[in-house]
C-alpha cells in the first residue's frame, strides 16, 4: 500500500508544498538543509500538523484532504514516528516504554531483543545512552504495528558506529515489514546509504539542483558532492 | 484540650484536598493546553478567591448556598435540610476559596511537560483526554503535590469565609480557626495557644516538604 502526499502549509518564512508518493517496503529520504520544511512535512503526515490544502492518503485510506474537510487524528492514522531525539516517557522504564501502545507482550519482547534492549527493560530512559533510548523509540513505533513508517533524523544525535549500526537496522527492516517508510535527514551519504527514493527539499519545495550545488556548514553541513556520488544521486531521484 | 475543633480543621482540610484535586486537575490541564474564547475571563474568575477578601468570597457564597440561593434552594427541595450552617457548606465554602491553589501549581507542571511526550502519544494512539491521565499526571506529581499541600494548609487556615457560610456549630461547622477566635475572646489564651502551636506545627512541616519538593 502506497503514502501519496500532495501538500501545501502556509509558514510564517514560507510555504511548504510538496507532492511525492512512497511505496510499500520502500524507504523515501526527505533530505535538504535544515530549517527547510522537512519536518513540517513528516509533522503533516503524522496528523500533528494540518495542511491548508491538500490530500493525505494511505492506499485508499484518506488520512486528510482540504477539499472534503477530512483531517484524521494521529492515533487514528496508526503510524510509527520516532523522533529527533527520542522523547520516552521518562516516568515509564523502556519496557513499560516499547508496549506503550502494544497489548502483545510477546511481539514487545521480539523487537526489544531484537534491538538489544531486552536486558535493559527495566531501566528508565534516563538511566540509559542515547542509542539504547533511540533504540527503544524504534520498537515503541514498531510494536504498534505501524502501516507506514517516520524517522526524522533518528540516529543525529548519536554517535557514527551506533548511526551506522542502527541505520542498517532500518534497511533491514523496510524488506520485512513492507511498508512505507520516510527518512529525513540532512546527510547526503545517510541518504545514499538506505534510500530507494531521494526528495530534495529546499524552502518547503522539491528542488533537485540542491543535491548537486555546492554547499557550506551552515546550509546543511555537507560540501559539493563527488561527482559520482551526484550521479547515483540523479540516478536514484525521481522528483 | 477539646481536640474537636482541629480534628473538624483536618477532617475539612482532607476532604478539600481529595475533591480539588480532582475537579482542579482537569481544570488546570484545560488552561495548561487549550485555547478558546473567554479563556482569560475563566481564568481570572478560577482565580478571583484569591484577591477576594474572604468576607466577601464568604457573603456571596451565603447568597448562593443559603435557602433562597439557587444551589441552597435545590439542596433544600431534595434533601429537607438547609445547606448553610452545616458541614456540606464549609466543605463547598473551603473548596471554592482554596482553588486557585490547587489550579496555579498544576497549570505550571502541565505547562511543563516536553510538548513532544505528548504528540508522542497521540501517536501512539491516545486521545487528548487518556494522554493527560497517562503521561501528563505521572510526569507532574512535584506540581500536583504542591497542589495538595497548599490546598490542605489553606484550608486548614480558613477563618472569615467559613465563619460566614458555617457559623460556629460544635462538631459541624466550629473548626480550628474559629476555636482559637472563640477562645481569644473569651479570653482563654492558654487554649489558644495550645491549638495555635499545632496548628502552626502542621503547616511549618507541609511548607517544609513543599520546598523539598520544589527543590526537586
């Protein structure tokens, strides 16, 4: 089942309008600087924002649409989303954390030692690192058996090895569970890495020319893409 | 001693904790996150007790309490008894004159809370309402203990508006304040004194939990 997005938001610097659709089992990189609208997007799709005008849906599923006054709150749109920075329940210990919304204790157990947290269930978030919460974040999202997936910039705040590992966890995942997955991110070699669509992003605006202009720190921490790099990147854009 | 009228003063004390914390809790989350026309006039009016002084607070509730009053008129038709001068009415009476201590505490936690543990809920299937009993109550006990403790000792102090709506009635409406009154103006200071001292024990020891809590 597909996500089709077609989405506009007045912003106070400027407005958002997008129109990209992600498959099942395939994994859409949102990328661009930060600041551009990225998350306004995902926040669009999770129901935590409403678009002025628009359409959201999930196969034949309509989570919004300006035009038939339809806006689906969030939990009725049954998704995952983890979060930049992982915000747990910090009254609740990682186990009690994962089966937030899960009544099947088993399948909670599965994905928490699948991710390796097992050990850690009754430890409270702040007791433990940033990737073991991070960790944990994910198997929250997953254990709602999500039917489409949301990472804004989940592995940022960590460490490379943990990023790397933690990335590959995703990738594996898109192959099992099928879904449509949404990845931002403002790392080009992230993007190159796990996804099978790239969206450029630029001032709430697809705009391809970004991936390949030369950039500075401030613009999104990455400098002129190699050459080679640039030209998978055209390969693998479809926006 | 007759130890009657403070175990009145906590009995009140107690009842007006349980019941304003949970008619406040809501009020407070109310204010904490929605917005709507009159939010403003609401508050102000949530927290006119506070600058009332309390004979005032304490005629106006006589008004409304009292046999002609409209809530003290339907009491009345359905019970047969009057609601003033009874321990319904200094329970009613202390509640309304303590709420803005109950509601101003709660309000800041609630305000507090990481507004992304939220958005986080809904996510995760929660409606406004279970969010709030799920993740915004466990994650504000500090605010809603502080809540508890000047709702308690407010109403522990209560003297004028009690006086107003329940006049001084042994083993009803005749509390810990009003005794030490009575006894000063009979001129019995030993009496006085002796509740003063517990009276001013309990609440130096509730002011001292609350600035642990507040520390914490």
């Amino acid at each position: 089942m597909a996500l089709d997005v077609k989405v506009k938001k007045r912003r106070h610097d400027f407005d958002v309008d997008v129109s990209f659709s992600c498959k099942g089992g395939e994994i859409l990189v949102l990328i661009g600087p930060s600041g551009a609208g990225k998350t306004t997007i995902v926040r669009l799709i999770a129901g935590l924002e409403k678009p002025d005008e628009g359409r959201i849906a999930w196969g034949d599923e309509i989570w919004a649409d300006s035009d038939k006054g339809i806006d689906q709150p969030p939990r009725k749109r049954r998704l995952g989303y983890v979060f930049q920075d992982y915000p747990l329940f910090p009254h609740l210990t990682l186990g009690a954390n994962a089966a937030f919304s899960s009544q099947d204790g088993a399948e909670v157990e599965r994905l928490m030692k699948r991710f390796g947290i097992y050990n850690l269930r009754d430890h409270k978030p702040d007791k433990v690192s940033g990737g073991e919460r991070q960790r944990c974040a994910i198997c929250q999202a997953l254990a709602r058996e999500p039917r489409v997936l949301l990472l804004d910039e989940p592995f940022s705040a960590l460490d490379v090895t943990t990023r790397r590992l933690l990335r590959d966890d995703i990738v594996e995942l898109k192959g099992k569970l099928g879904i449509p997955m949404i990845y931002v991110t403002h790392d080009i070699s992230e993007a190159l890495a796990i996804a099978d669509v790239i969206v450029p992003i630029v001032s709430g605006k697809i705009d391809r020319s970004w991936i390949e202009r030369p950039r500075n720190e401030q613009e999104g921490g990455e400098q002129a893409l190699h050459p080679k790099a640039a030209r998978k990147l055209r390969l693998s854009l479809v926006y | 001693m007759d130890w009657l009228p403070l175990f009145l003063s906590l009995k009140l004390a107690l009842i007006c904790t349980v019941i304003l914390l949970v008619v406040a809790a809501p009020l407070a989350g109310l204010l904490a996150y929605s917005r709507f026309r009159g939010k403003s006039f609401l508050e102000a009016l949530f927290n006119l007790p506070m600058a009332l002084p309390p004979t005032v607070l304490g005629f106006y509730l006589l008004i409304f309490l009292g046999p002609r009053g409209a809530i003290g008129a339907l009491w009345e038709q359905w019970t047969g008894f009057p609601l003033v001068f009874s321990f319904l009415s200094i329970v009613i009476a202390s509640a309304v004159y303590s709420l803005p201590f109950a509601l101003m505490p709660m309000k800041t936690a609630f305000q507090k809370i990481d507004r992304r543990l939220l958005e986080s809920a809904y996510v995760l299937g929660l409606t406004p309402a279970s969010a709030f009993v799920r993740v915004v109550l466990p994650n504000s006990i500090n605010g809603i203990a502080t809540s508890a403790i000047l709702v308690f000792v407010h109403s522990m102090g209560a003297f004028g508006v009690l006086l107003m709506v329940g006049g001084s009635i042994p083993g009803e409406t005749r509390v810990a304040s009003i005794a030490i009154y009575e006894a000063v103006q009979s001129l019995d200071y030993a009496e006085a004194g002796r509740m003063s001292l517990i009276l001013l024990t309990i609440s130096y020891a509730f002011m001292l939990v609350m600035n642990r809590l507040s520390r914490s």
